[in-house]
C-alpha cells in the first residue's frame, strides 16, 4: 500500500494506510530510536475517571526494549517515577514546546491520536 505523485486518493484508503497497526507502530519505534535522547525528565498525564486526570513528573530513561508497542496503548517508554521502574505509554508523556525531545513526541502523538 503507498501513494503515486498526483493520483487521488478517497479518505478511507488514507485512513487505512495511516491507521495505527503494530506494523506502522514498529516502523514509528525505529524512527524514535533515531531521533529521541533519552534520558529526559516530562510529565505523564493520564486520564483516571470521567472528566478526571492525573499528572505525575516522570524520568524517562528509554524507549520499552522488550515488549516495544502495544496495538491499544502504541509505543512505550521505560520510566522512573521516584525509585518505581515503570512501562507507559508514550502518548501520555508531555514536554514543553522548548524540550529537545518535544517535536519526534509531538509529531508521534499527532498521528496516534489522529488515527488509533
């Protein structure tokens, strides 16, 4: 599945060559190995209820080495929250627009919210 130079394309064939799969997942994952330097410190949000959400400073030390993605959650990043190793997903980690990390997160999390 790919595009040709000045062919048109219908939304659900977009849709599906843009939707979040493991398969585009992993390609994303390779591509974030590249780009982001750990460790850094964000906060991680997280909704907790209806209308509620948690916000918790995090240190993140890599990208998840073994299980890599998950189809609901997509990529994940290995953390600390104080002395508490943890797994969580990438979606949920927030940086300020200045942090070196904030463009190959922000421009993940636009396509995983867009089209999970």
């Amino acid at each position: 599945m790919g595009l040709e130079r000045g062919k048109k394309y219908t939304e659900g064939y977009l849709y599906e060559l843009l939707k979040v799969k493991e398969e585009s997942l992993m390609s994303f994952y390779e591509y974030l190995l590249q780009h982001i330097t750990f460790p850094f410190s964000a906060l991680y949000t997280e909704e907790i209820g209806p209308l509620e959400i948690a916000e918790f400073e995090v240190y993140c030390i890599r990208l998840d080495q073994e299980m890599k993605v998950d189809e609901y959650y997509g990529i994940l990043v290995e953390c600390k929250v104080g002395r508490k190793k943890v797994i969580l997903p990438l979606a949920g980690i927030n940086l300020d627009e200045g942090h070196k990390n904030f463009k190959w997160i922000d421009l993940y999390q636009g396509w995983f919210w867009s089209y999970h």
